[in-house]
C-alpha cells in the first residue's frame, strides 16, 4: 500500500471537443461552402429548373401545361433544329482551327528581337476588342458594295462574292469573324506555356541532336499539355456555345442556314417568331447533353493521365 501510495499519480488528458479532433478535415469544406452555395444556386439549380421546363408547353407568362416528352419528339422532326445541330457540328470542327494557329503565333512571337512587344500587342489586339464590335467589322469587310473583300477579289480577277447573303457560304463566313479573337485566346495560352518550358530540357534536347519538328513534338509540346488542355476545353465549349456572331452578322439568314443550338433556342423562346419557353428549353437541354458528354470525356481522359503518372 505504500508503495502504491507513493507512486505519482499521471493527469489524463484533456478531452478534445468535437470540432478540435475534426478540425482538420472540416476546414476546406468551410472555406469552400460559400462558392459551393453560390455554384448550386446559380448553376446547378437553373440547369434541373429549365430540364423541368422543357416538359412543359408554356409561353413564360401563362400557366404552364405538362406535355412530357412532346417537345422532345417535335425537335427529332424539326428539320430547322437538324440544320442548326449540322452548323453547331461544323463550328465544332473549324474553330479547333484556333488551336494550331495559336500555338504557330505564340511559337513565331516568342522571340526576344528589337520591335517583338510591338508585334505582340498587335496580335493581342482582337482579344480585348468586343465581339460584337468584331463582328460589325467582318460585316463591313464582306459587304459586296462597299467591303474590302470585293476590292481584293477584283484585284486578282475574281468576281464578287456575296459571303453572308449564300447559303453555301455564310457559316464559313461567320466562323473566320469567330477565329479571329480565339486564335488571339489560344496564342496568349501557348505563349504563358512557352515562358515555363524548361530551358535544361532543351539544352539537353539539342546535345541529342534534336531540332525543328522533333524539338517541337518530343519537348516542348509535351510542356505544354495544360496549355493544350485549357484551349481545347475553351475552343470546343466556344463552339457549342456560339450566339454572338450569328445574331450581329446574320441572325440567322440567310433563310436560317447559319442558324446554331444557341441561336435557335433563342428564337423559339424568347424572340417575336416563338415565346415558346418549352420548346426553347428543350433546345437548351439537348446543348448541354452535348457539353456534358464531352466534359465528361475530358475528366475521364485527366484520370486516366494522372493515374498513368502515378
């Protein structure tokens, strides 16, 4: 017993609340809880609402009537639908144009010459211009009476061309206004790209004999993948999404052949011609499907790189 008695007696510790043993693992998700309630309120809520809508036959100020999936079935036999999904198709397909193009851009710029910030700036130049003023613009420069294209044809010989009035014309018209600014977007990517590619590397490339296309190919473009990856993503969701130039330059004419998804969607609901809030949804609805399919192509093609690397 007196050994035991005198035997120091050692302190428990203190209990630690709730919030102290979980303090670690709650704090990012507080941080992020406010951009979180903001991306579901705005975004992610719209997105189930206009889906709820296009089940519905409604002109956005009377009651609304269910149809279920009646709107769905009118757009698989709405031949103006199918045209404006085949003009959406090849907006997807040119604009990746701007991707090549920038990266040539960035490669050309990327010098350290006597005037090269000059030139630069002028190539930044369409990127910080409005579209809409872009595409006044390429309206005056296709215009047949008092445009520049016309002028520059007649110099070499050719006849006249009426780019926006031809139907067989009119999207390669709107499409090279739209390349404008994006090769500009694309090319201030690759030239950030080009700032952080490893000089060590090509120094080492060239003691290997590497030049030209295979410097390019083996070492500084596998630098610029995230570069790469952020121009794919923007330039292809750019396409999906065009509105701006069809609505300045055509609004859709001529006979709607340069209508696309966006501009469609707006006519049957919001514009003169429509007030057809479901129909117009219903068109928004089948864009986004299309957006989500690749998005969710992109993510799984990421995985599958960070899990190679890992």
């Amino acid at each position: 017993m007196s050994a035991l008695a005198s035997r120091p007696m050692t302190a428990s510790p203190p209990r630690l609340s709730w919030w102290r043993r979980h303090q670690r693992q709650l704090a990012p998700w507080l941080f992020l809880m406010p951009a979180l309630l903001m991306f579901g309120l705005y975004v992610i809520a719209p997105i189930f609402e206009s889906i709820a809508i296009s089940l519905y036959d409604w002109d956005g100020l009377g009651e609304a009537r269910y149809i279920g999936l009646a709107n769905y079935i009118e757009l698989a036999g709405d031949p103006d639908f199918r045209v404006a999904l085949k003009n959406n198709l090849l907006w997807l397909v040119l604009f990746l144009l701007s991707v090549p193009i920038g990266l040539g851009l960035a490669l050309f710029l990327n010098q350290t010459v006597s005037g090269i910030r000059l030139v630069k700036s002028m190539f930044f130049f369409p990127f910080v211009i409005s579209q809409v003023v872009i595409g006044l613009v390429f309206t005056w420069f296709y215009n047949p009476t008092i445009g520049l294209l016309p002028q520059l044809l007649a110099l070499v010989g050719l006849p006249d061309v009426a780019v926006l009035s031809d139907e067989r014309l009119v999207n390669y018209g709107i499409i090279a206004a739209a390349l404008y600014p994006q090769i500009a977007y694309c090319m201030i990517l690759y030239l950030t790209g080009l700032n952080s590619v490893r000089p060590d590397l090509i120094e080492a490339a060239r003691l290997e004999g590497a030049k030209g296309w295979s410097m390019l190919w083996h070492v500084v473009l596998p630098q610029l993948r995230p570069a790469t990856f952020i121009a794919m993503v923007v330039t292809i969701i750019g396409s999906l999404r065009s509105f701006d130039m069809v609505s300045i330059m055509t609004s859709g004419g001529p006979y709607g052949s340069s209508r696309v998804l966006a501009f469609y969607m707006y006519e049957q609901a919001l514009s003169e011609y429509g007030y057809r809030m479901g129909y117009g949804t219903a068109i928004a609805t089948v864009l986004f499907s299309i957006m989500l399919v690749y998005i969710t192509f992109v993510l799984w093609r990421i995985y599958q790189q960070e899990k190679d690397l890992a």
